[in-house]
C-alpha cells in the first residue's frame, strides 16, 4: 500500500512537469507583444527634385536615417555600418533601401547631400525638405532634432538629434529602432532573417 502511494505521487509529479514543460514551450511560440505598430511617412526631394514619401518604397525594406552632412561622429559611423550591411547583402541589396533623411536640409542641400552620401555607398538616396516637411518626418519617426549654437562648428552651429536606424518593413509597418553604434552584422542578421 505504501509502494503504491509513492508510485501514485511520483507519477503526479511526473505529470505536474510535464504540463509545466508544455506550458513553457507554449509561452515560448506565441508571439511576443510589442510596440503598437505605426506608419511613419514623409514627403521629401532628393537632389534632382523628386518627391518621394515611403510609398515608393513599398515592397522593400527601408534602413532610415536622420542626420545632417556636417555632423562629426554619428552620423559618419551610422553611414559607414549601412554602407557595409549593403554591401554584404550581396544579392539582395536590392531588396531594401537606405534613406537618409537630412535634419539641417537648406545647408546640406548646399553642401551636396549625395554626394556626401555616395561616399559612403551610391544605394543611400538622400532627402530633404523645407522645415515643416523634415519636421514633419521627424514627427512621424518620433525622433528630435534641434539646432544648437556651437562657436566651433561650421556656420556656428551643429544639430543635435536622435541616432537611431529605423527598419520599415515592405508594407510600410515600422519593425524595430537600431540603437546607435549596432555593429552592421547584427543589423544584417536581422534584415537577412525578414528577407
């Protein structure tokens, strides 16, 4: 009798895990919550004049930008890991697209904006707006940028703003924010597992 009430616990036990071992792995296939989604959107020229807004790039990946041809550090370093995820997506680079979107657009416009982002890979389409189209965009990223008066900088003064490298998926749907300084493989591995 005795026996048999062990037998009956351990085998309960057994069944207790079990379920729990289901549950965990259950948990672990249903989808996780995340930020509720959004569309950012922008109307913007490049250099030749065309306007573009993120419809034309439907049905491709978009890597976003937002920055300004004069800044010293971040935005250089940012362009240098979207030049290397280009470039080592091979084949299907041309299944996303690098945007960088300028925050001081009249100076760069000056400056030559594709230029300066040709240097860095000729896949990076530069745009830009009059003020109330770029902060407009700004506003639909939900990023921050401000002018700031530095002595020490060109024209006496720089921008400052939110690094982040934005992934728009092909329906539009923003997908996830790369902290500033995301090695391009961690960016690559990302995109190469959405392709």
């Amino acid at each position: 009798m005795n026996l048999r009430r062990i037998r009956l616990v351990l085998w309960a036990l057994v069944a207790v895990a079990l379920a729990g071992v289901l549950a965990l792995h259950w948990a672990g296939r249903r989808p996780k919550p995340s930020q509720a989604a959004f569309r950012p959107d922008f109307v913007l020229q490049d250099a030749a004049g065309r306007t573009y807004g993120m419809e034309d790039f439907r049905g491709r990946f978009a890597l976003v930008f937002f920055g300004f041809t004069n800044c010293p550090d971040v935005c250089p370093t940012t362009m240098s890991e979207v030049a290397l995820v280009m470039d080592d997506l091979g084949s299907e680079a041309d299944k996303v697209q690098p945007l960088f979107i300028s925050i001081d657009p009249q100076r760069d416009r000056g400056q030559g904006l594709s230029e300066y982002l040709a240097a860095f890979h000729p896949a990076i389409l530069g745009l830009a707006g009059d003020g109330a189209a770029t902060q407009a965009a700004a506003e639909s990223f939900r990023i921050h940028f401000e002018r700031e008066e530095s002595p020490a900088a060109p024209d006496g003064y720089t921008m400052s703003h939110s690094p982040g490298l934005f992934l728009i998926g092909p329906d539009g749907e923003w997908l996830r924010q790369f902290p500033h300084e995301t090695p391009a493989a961690e960016i690559l591995a990302d995109i190469q597992e959405r392709i």
